[in-house]
C-alpha cells in the first residue's frame, strides 16, 4: 500500500473557509501528507499513507467537522 491519493465528496459546504478549516483539520492528522479542497466541486482530495490510516477513516473525519 504506502501512499495513495483519494478524492472525498463534501456535502453542504456553506462557504469556502468551511473548506479550509476542513484542510487544517485533515493535515494534522497524523498520516495526512496533503488536503486540498476544491470549492467548486464540493471535494477535498487527500495525499495520506494508507498503511497509516485509510479512506474510511479519512471519511469519518470530513464527517466529524460537520460535512
């Protein structure tokens, strides 16, 4: 596995500093190499080790900051 580079929805984002408060809160996770949110399509596309944490995870954690 190693790194990997995967695309989550977003749903209901209101403004785009909901995007980046979402960007600063996935690049602390441990594992996260990247976060980058796309406002206009409603996507953050992450750069993470999976042999670290996984895209399930990853979701959970978009779910967590209220999206």
């Amino acid at each position: 596995m190693g790194r990997e580079t995967s695309t989550i929805q977003v749903e209901d984002l209101l403004s785009p500093l909901g995007g980046r408060g979402i960007e600063k809160q996935l690049t602390k996770t441990p594992g996260v190499e990247r976060a980058s949110m796309n406002d206009a399509t409603g996507s953050v596309t992450l750069t993470y080790d999976s042999d670290f944490i996984n895209l399930a995870s990853l979701s959970r954690l978009v779910q967590e900051c209220g999206y």
